[in-house]
C-alpha cells in the first residue's frame, strides 16, 4: 500500500520510543520495521492522523515515510473516523482495542511509588529494604506503593524470597504493611536453566520449545535463560501458581519486567518475529488479572488495566534522558496506553545512573520529578534525601504537594479514561485540533482540564507556553488568553500549571 499525506497532515503513535520523532509529516525520512517491535517499550501496530485518518498496520513488518508518502506492505488498512486527532483514536479504539471499564490498582496512582533498583540494584535483603522504607517514611514521603526489584528470588523462574537473605519474608512484609506500603515484586517470564525450577517446569511442559522439541534458551539482560511458553495453559498456569503463594504470603503484586519481542526472536524461523510479538503481548495478558502491576515491554496490549512505565531513561538532559520524558509519555496515551509512568525519577538506566554518581546533577533531579508530578504514576528509586541538597530535596515535597492540590482533578481524568478509554496524557493537538499545534509536545493536557509545561532546559527558569484561547487559573492569578504564547517563570516547582476554568471532562 502507498498513499500521499494530506496537506498539513501529522501522523502520531507506533511505538512510545518514538515520541521525540513524532510527529511523522511530509519532512519525514523515517522507515521503521514493527515485526518484530524492536524497541524496548510499548507499541500498537497503530497510526492516527490529526485529520482523523486511521493507518492499522496489523502484520504488516515495514512502514516507510518519505517524500509526502507513506508506504507500507500489504494488509494494512486506511481508513477515516472524523476530521480531527481525537476523533480518530476513538474511531480506531472502538474497531482494535476496546477499553475493559476496569483500572489498575488506585494506590499506584494515589501516592508516590518507590522502587528499591537504584538503590540496592542485584543486592536486595530484608534488612536492606526494611531501611529503605523506613527512610522513606522519616523522610516525609507517603508510603504507597513498594516495588521490591530483581534480586530477591532464588532464581529466575524459582520465585521464591531468598532463604538466606530474607530469613523471614513474611514478617517483612508484614512490617512493611504496618508502615504504610503495599508491596510488589520484580518477576519475569524467564526460567534459570541447571536449577529445580527449570526441571520442573520442563516437566510441566510449560517452557518454549523449538520446532524439534527441545527448549529454546534466550541471551536477555542478565544472561542465557529458559522462557515460559505463554501461549500455552502449562506455562501460564505454572507461573499463576507461585505468583499465588507469594500473594497468600503477603505480596500485593507484581512488577512484569522482561517479555521484550528481541529476546524471543530466532533467526532461523520465518514467523519468529510475529510469534515474538504475540508472547509479548501474552505477557500483558497474563498480568492483567493482577491490580497491582506494572509493565514496560507490552505489545497490542492497548485497553489493558494495566500501569505502563516508560522504559529506563539515562540520567541527563538530551533525547535518551529528560527531553524524551513528555514526548513518549504521549506516545503512550495515543496509542492505548495511559495508566503511565515517566520512568524513575532522576533516570533508571542504572550503569548510566552509577557512571555519574560522583556527579549527580540535582537539578536534572527536580526537573525530572517535574515532568512527573501530574502524570497519572510518579515513580523514585534513587533516594531524593540522599543524592540531594536539603532545598532540592525540598523541592520535590513542594511539587509533591502540588499533585495532592489537583489530584481531584487527575483522578477524574483517570476515571473518565476508565470509562471512555480517552488518553490521560494528551496532545495539545487532541484537545485543541488545528490551531498549529500540531508538533507542540514539550507542554500537555491532562485532560481537557489541566496544562502542564515543565520546564526542560538546565539553568533555564523561564520558559513559553502556549494557552489556548479562554479562562485559565495560575496559582491565585486568572488569566484571559487569546490563544497566544505566553512566558512563565517557575523557580520553584519546576513546572507551570494552568487550570482550565469551567471546562468539564467530556
């Protein structure tokens, strides 16, 4: 298929990694293969147009923008659901991907998650987390949610609490139940090999198996390992059944790492790639019964009830670090996605993280946290108390304090979503179609209520943002625009914020 892009036409969504690229026009030189999707976040086989056009890529592998065309292999499907970008993500929702009407867990949302990665990365203990969350509440952060990272188990696939450095996993669980936090773990579809977890679940027949029988190991992150056959009842069921005795011990949920497309590919089977995008996709599936979750790597899991964080960001300002933070954010929610979550706050690539501990930029910290703070999951791991001066540490209490002051607000937002399957996260070009707004992703909606621009540059307090034409409150301020730019300075929380007076979600 090959068709020529209207003019002034705009074309959003693909993959979340894409955002800093997006929006894809005519200027674009851009060719991309989605099977399978080699990017380790989320992705939706999914174009969207802001003149309501629908490009569904279903199996289809290439997509080439160049010259004013798009080209594409046979199979995909063109198609139009209004004039604007929003009519065409409800078109498209409506015909691919039916929102559930269900949520993930409130708590994710309610109040700050802290991971234990950056801190302890592989060397998790009882006695390590139980001071980290007590930290936590010394510290004046709420206790919400705890994520307990990779390193905890026996061994991949063997999902139980080390024996020797968790000596009495449920009485840390409770303790940390008492302080205030629910508790989920790090877990993966991957199976140590040479370990009784293996055996058993080779018995079970619940691994992947090549074409002449014997199991399929795969090179991941940390190494060579065995994967769960997803798509078969004996892998999903052998996996449900420890993540069961872990919750009846205690755990709340489950952190679903892993499930990447690349690390099921083999080259020599010619479905490999559309076989490696289905197991990712069963693996959403399968943590979607669990409200507490979260998940990086999902494919066609769009309408889930699922919490998707953005993936490991480094610590620093370009397009790998912050700059990237808002642009894939929205990508996310245009294709399906919006329970998000900007990454860890600070960056939670750790070698990137570790490199420049003896240079932390505090600064980068608190912007970070900016960029965060009224997105639906805000999510540390690195100890602000620890890596930052006391202002800055205070700082991000202030901006803290800002998400309580309109969480009212981003919870009925969320709550719409629930219902509608609208974005939480959205474009300017969603709600305000055709005002040139088109390539605008460095402010958002969260809603139609809230405006949120962070500020982005380094040493930067000031920075424009454009209001829509209408009644705006900053702060104690009103503000009457035209629709025009206008400039702020936010020395404070880092971020400006702008109410939208008598305008209710629809």
């Amino acid at each position: 298929m090959k068709f020529e892009l209207l003019p002034s036409e705009c074309w959003y969504g693909g993959c979340a990694t894409w955002g800093i690229k997006i929006p894809l026009t005519s200027q674009s030189r851009e060719e991309v293969f989605l099977t399978p999707n080699l990017t380790p976040n989320q992705g939706m086989p999914l174009l969207l147009s802001n003149m309501g056009r629908v490009l569904w890529l279903g199996k289809t592998s290439r997509i080439c923008f160049q010259d004013g065309t798009v080209e594409c292999e046979e199979g995909a499907e063109l198609w139009e659901s209004g004039k604007t970008l929003r009519s065409a993500y409800l078109g498209a929702m409506k015909r691919y991907f039916p929102f559930s009407k269900e949520i993930p867990a409130a708590r994710l949302f309610e109040a700050p998650i802290f991971n234990t990665w950056i801190e302890l990365t592989f060397h998790q203990s009882q006695k390590a987390i139980l001071e980290y969350a007590h930290r936590i509440v010394e510290n004046g952060f709420t206790p919400g949610v705890l994520m307990i990272d990779d390193g905890w188990s026996e061994s991949y696939g063997d999902w139980r609490f080390h024996s020797g450095r968790f000596p009495d996993a449920a009485g840390m669980l409770q303790e940390l139940h008492e302080l205030g936090f629910q508790v989920m773990l790090w877990v993966c579809p991957y199976v140590t090999p040479d370990t009784m977890a293996y055996r058993e679940a080779k018995n079970a027949h619940a691994l992947l198996e090549k074409k002449n029988g014997t199991t399929r190991l795969a090179e991941w992150w940390n190494g060579f390992s065995a994967m769960v056959d997803l798509s078969k009842e004996e892998g999903c069921g052998w996996l449900d059944h420890q993540l069961q005795k872990l919750l009846e011990l205690g755990v709340d949920g489950f952190k679903f790492d892993g499930g990447d497309p690349v690390y099921y590919v083999e080259s020599d089977e010619e479905q490999d790639g559309a076989f490696a995008n289905e197991l990712c996709r069963l693996w959403s599936e399968f943590g979607k019964k669990y409200p507490y979750n979260e998940y990086r790597a999902s494919w066609r899991a769009a309408g889930l009830p699922l919490m998707q964080r953005l993936c490991d960001k480094q610590h620093s300002w370009g397009e790998h670090g912050l700059a990237a933070l808002v642009p894939d954010a929205l990508a996310q929610g245009i294709t399906g996605y919006p329970f998000c979550c900007a990454d860890m706050v600070g960056g939670g690539e750790y070698l990137n993280f570790w490199e420049n501990a003896d240079r932390l930029d505090g600064e980068l910290f608190v912007w970070h946290s900016a960029v965060s703070c009224l997105m639906p999951a805000i999510q540390f791991s690195a100890a602000p108390w620890r890596v930052l001066s006391k202002e800055e540490n205070q700082r991000i209490h202030n901006q803290l304090a800002l998400r309580q002051q309109y969480w009212k607000e981003i919870w009925e937002v969320m709550e719409h979503c629930q219902q509608t399957g609208e974005p939480v996260v959205r474009y300017m070009e969603y709600e305000f179609p055709h005002e040139g707004l088109e390539a605008v992703q460095d402010q958002f909606m969260v809603g139609n209520r809230l405006l949120a621009a962070p500020l982005l540059e380094k040493d930067v307090w000031n920075r424009k943002v454009y209001v829509p034409a209408g009644d705006w409150q900053y702060g104690e301020t009103m503000i009457h625009s035209q629709g025009e730019w206008m400039e702020f300075c936010e020395k404070d929380l880092a971020i400006v914020v702008l109410k939208r007076v008598d305008a209710v979600e629809s």
